[in-house]
C-alpha cells in the first residue's frame, strides 16, 4: 500500500472515501495556482477547511498529498486516452489521441506536471511520469498493433512520436486564444497524421509491426514508402 492510499475512517461525517477526494479536488486547485514549495500543510488545512491532522491522516505528509494528487491525475489521464477501447483498432489510435488531447487541454496544470515530473528531480514523482509514459506507448500499440508489446526499434519510434507529443501539447496550451491557439480537433489531426506517418516507417523497417488500415473517410490518409 503506498502513502496515497487511504487507511481508516476520518472521524468527521460522510463516508471516508468522500472525504478523501474532497481533499484531492482542492489539492489539485491549490496546486494548480501555487508552487508546491509556497504551499504549507497549514495553507492546505486553511483553504480545505480542515483540521492539519485530517490531511496526515490520509497522505502522510505534504510529499504524499502531493503525490497522491499526481498518481489521480495520471489515472484519469490514461484512463480518458484509453476510454475508446471497443472501437476497431484502426479508429482507435485517433480516439486516443483526442482523449489525451481532451485531458490536456481541460487539466493543464496536472498535465504539466505528469509531462514535466513534477517537483524538481523528485524519483518518485518521475517514476509516475516515466510509468504513465509507459502505460500510453502500451495503449497506442495495442491500438495500431492488436497487442501492448513491440520490439524494441518499433518501440523506440513511438517513444519518440509521445515525447514529440508531449512538448507539442505543452505548446498548444500555453498559447493563449486570442493568440490563434488551434482547435483541440485540428491539433489531434496533425498528431495522427505523424503517429500514422511514424507507423508506416515501423511497417518499413520492422514487417511484425505493419501500419494499420486508415479508417473509411479518414481526411488525412499516410502514404507508404517515402
């Protein structure tokens, strides 16, 4: 059990588990406006509305509220990038991406912090960035492939198509509006158009791996061989 989960009863009323995520829906809020270093378990107990001991009870400490509120923010995101998984495979890798888009752009501060890790060089906080990285490579190879596993140069592409990901979604929702921000529908059509484009070249180079079919009526279909 690790120290984002919760042992016993609060002693207040309502049922324990609703306390607890009480307590992780401000945590986000706070978190989201203030560094985690300004923020005291005193200014978390003030604005929560609660006794300090209420908050140590359930996590332990502020590094444990901290995390539990990071570990909830990677479930929901892998949890909406891989809601989509009754759809055939090839429809499924577009779903994803607009699930994880959808997720970005509705929770920008947790998602600067599972891309970025998070409180400085903390290995607890990267682990969880480094395994939700994981779980999304996994997700988009059973997508386009049928299974979680690829060998490692298949493998090695779709790394390197999410870290492109990742810094390309930071940009999108640090560009303001009024700024001409891209829509989240035209953004997810760049990022199949080079995830399709970065599985035509693992279809090239490893033949288990071939491209999956572009869906019927796709606007943005991939070429084979360059």
């Amino acid at each position: 059990m690790n120290n984002s989960q919760q042992r016993g009863t609060s002693g207040r009323s309502g049922p324990p588990a609703g306390r607890r995520a009480e307590l992780m829906a401000i945590g986000r809020k706070l978190f989201a406006d203030t560094s985690y270093d300004a923020l005291s378990m005193d200014d978390i107990a003030k604005h929560a509305g609660v006794a300090k001991g209420l908050i140590y009870y359930y996590f332990k400490s502020k590094r444990g509220y901290y995390l539990a509120i990071v570990e909830d923010s990677v479930a929901e995101l892998v949890a909406r990038a891989a809601a989509e998984d009754r759809v055939p495979a090839a429809e499924r890798v577009r779903t994803t991406i607009d699930g994880y888009l959808y997720y970005a752009e509705h929770h920008q501060a947790a998602y600067r912090t599972i891309v970025t890790g998070g409180v400085g060089s903390d290995s607890e906080v990267l682990a969880i960035r480094d395994a939700v990285r994981e779980e999304l490579v996994a997700t988009i190879a059973e997508g386009a492939y049928g299974h979680r596993s690829v060998p490692p140069l298949a493998r090695l592409a779709l790394v390197g198509w999410l870290s492109g990901v990742e810094g390309s979604t930071l940009e999108w929702i640090g560009t303001p509006e009024d700024a001409g921000r891209p829509g989240r529908a035209e953004v997810g059509a760049l990022l199949v158009r080079t995830l399709r484009a970065t599985l035509a070249v693992i279809g090239e180079f490893v033949p288990g791996c071939p491209a999956p079919p572009v869906p019927e009526g796709d606007p943005v279909p991939v070429t084979g061989s360059p």
